[in-house]
C-alpha cells in the first residue's frame, strides 16, 4: 500500500489481538507509520510493522513497550481531542 490513506482504510477499524488470538484492543487512528490502538478505555501508539493481517484481524506479532505504547497514545489523543 503506498498512500496513507489506502493504509488507514485497509487498517481502521479493526479489531487487534495478540499471538494467543486474545483480542487486546481496537483500532481508531493513524499517526504517521504508528496505529492507534483503544483498549479499556486507554490509547496506545504501536508501529504498524509489529502487526500481522490474518483473517480479517490483525495480530501483533512482535513484542512491545506497553508503557511507551501507551505514553505515545496518550500524547496522540491529547494533540486530536484539542477544543477549539
């Protein structure tokens, strides 16, 4: 997929689970080469090289930094939730 856009469409929203197919979340946004994940309530910020497509659901398929995951999150729903 070459453009941004054609990557969102083909990637939002769909439901995301982990390597033991346990769905972890859901996702609802880009931020450059980075998914947006929501999950309980919570937004975390993963590459979108560590998932996998496979029957409609994304896994992902290396490990990651849930803190950092989730820090990246937060400052992406600060900067897209600004009132204006």
């Amino acid at each position: 997929m070459e453009k941004k856009e054609d990557l969102s469409e083909s990637l939002i929203p769909r439901f995301v689970v982990n390597k033991n197919g346990e769905k972890i979340g859901e996702t609802i946004g880009m931020d450059g080469q980075r998914i947006i994940l929501k999950k309980n309530g919570d937004f975390y910020s993963v590459p979108v090289s560590v998932l996998d497509e496979h029957l409609g659901e994304l896994t992902i398929k290396k490990n990651i930094d849930w803190e950092t995951a989730k820090a990246l999150g937060e400052r992406w729903r600060k900067k897209s939730f600004v009132i204006r």
